[in-house]
C-alpha cells in the first residue's frame, strides 16, 4: 500500500446518507461527482490508496483507504467511527487537498424508517429467540430505569456491564430498531409496555363496572376464583341495565 502525496486541484464536497450496511461494514460510497478528486496515480501505485483524514466533531487524525475499482473511501479507523452512527443520518464528506474531513450533518427519518421495514424477518426471529431475547430485556429494563434516554454509545457500554460481555454492536444495533425502542434526537428510550398496559386497562374497566357494594365484597373474598365469579356476575347485571335502557329509549 502507497501512501498518496499528491494534492488534488480543486476540492469536492457531498453528504452521505447512512444505510445499514455502510455501518456494518464500515466503508463510505464516492459519488460519480467527485471522483475528479482522485489523486493521479504514479507508478507502482494499485487500485489502493491511503489518504489522510479527519473526523470532524473529536477533531481525530484517521487513515482512509481509497477503492478505485469500488468507488468507496473505508479502512478501520473508518470503521470504528461509522460503527457509532445510525441508519438515517447524515454524513458531510469534504474532500480538500490536504485532507478528506467527515462531519454529521443531521438526520433522515425516513431513511431509518425504510431501513427498519428492510429489517430480514427471519433474522429477527433468531434474535428474539435465546440470547437474544436475554438481550432485549437487558435494554428494555436499561432504559426504563433511565428515563432521559441514552446515545447508541451509553447503550453498548451499559449494556456490555450488565451482560458481562461484549455484545456485538450489529446485534444491539438491531434489537434497538426492531425491538420497539424509541430514538429520538439520538438517544434511545425503552419500549412501550403495552401488554401491560393493555392488561391494567381491562382489569380498570372490569372493576369500574361493579357497583360499590359488589366492589367491597370482591376485595373481602380470599379465593381467586370466588373474586372472578362475583366480578362476572356483576359485569352481566350491568350489561343487562344498559340493554335495557336501550330498548326504552328504542
């Protein structure tokens, strides 16, 4: 691998949207537009070059590999920084000539919303299943016990503690998305219970359809059983009232 010198004429710019699979596997596509940025190549040069970087927001030097014959700028330190993102945000690549500069430039729902309806079915079943399921617990009492949320970041790391491993960020990445989480001004916020909810909300109606009377003998009786007899009667005995009523009203 030759380490390029050759500083381009004119610098080129675009933004990037992130899909999945640039975060995966680690690597940015370089639009038809600005291939004119392409150093020329000398002799002994290949289709690879190391050109020098920098991430914007930690202002941190990086190594980018150029792809000739794939068009895509990727490398580990590439990697390690996209590994951090999300589907759907927005990546400003500004090709100067002196060096290539990567800043986030904000989001796109609608591109994590597509990525989410892409998400492999039977991929998501393996995941809900054994480990996996562990895992989604894992993140759902995490950040129901943080109200304020979490950065995908925090996730990784609490989670990692709590599990006492270190779980694949692909993995975490994808229960988040389909596991019912909430993102949200890029943090993570737990799911909403609701078969919980739903359960509260029947026994609420079941019990605001027993007169007061009947409401003290269900809470005097000591059997189950005995609690739910008195409970449908008395749901029967209001349904009757009601059907009535409106037959008198018919």
């Amino acid at each position: 691998m030759i380490q390029s010198s050759t500083v381009i004429a004119q610098p080129v710019s675009w933004t990037q949207p992130l899909h999945t699979i640039h975060l995966l596997e680690g690597f940015l596509p370089v639009p038809s537009t600005a291939r004119g940025a392409y150093p020329p190549r000398f002799a002994g040069e290949r289709e690879k070059q190391v050109l020098r970087g920098l991430w914007f927001d930690s202002d941190e030097q990086l190594w980018l590999w150029l792809d000739r014959a794939q068009d895509r700028l990727y490398g580990p330190n590439l990697a390690h920084q996209l590994e951090w993102l999300e589907a759907g945000d927005l990546l400003r690549i500004e090709w100067r000539p002196e060096i290539i500069v990567l800043r986030p430039a904000g989001h796109d729902d609608d591109i994590q919303r597509e990525e989410l309806r892409l998400v492999d079915p039977e991929e998501l079943k393996a995941l809900r299943g054994g480990l996996g399921e562990s895992y989604r617990q894992s993140l759902q009492a995490i950040l129901t016990a943080l109200p304020e949320g979490l950065t995908f970041a925090q996730v990784v790391t609490v989670l990692r503690e709590r599990q006492g491993h270190d779980v694949h960020r692909g993995t975490i990445r994808t229960l988040l998305y389909v596991g019912g989480f909430i993102h949200h001004n890029g943090r993570w916020f737990a799911a909403p219970q609701s078969g919980m909810g739903a359960r509260k909300l029947r026994a609420v109606l079941m019990e605001s359809m027993v007169s007061g009377k009947q409401g003290e003998q269900v809470t005097e009786l000591g059997s189950d059983v005995e609690r739910q007899r008195l409970k449908i009667r008395a749901i029967r005995g209001r349904l009757a009232e009601v059907i009535e009523e409106l037959r008198k009203r018919l």
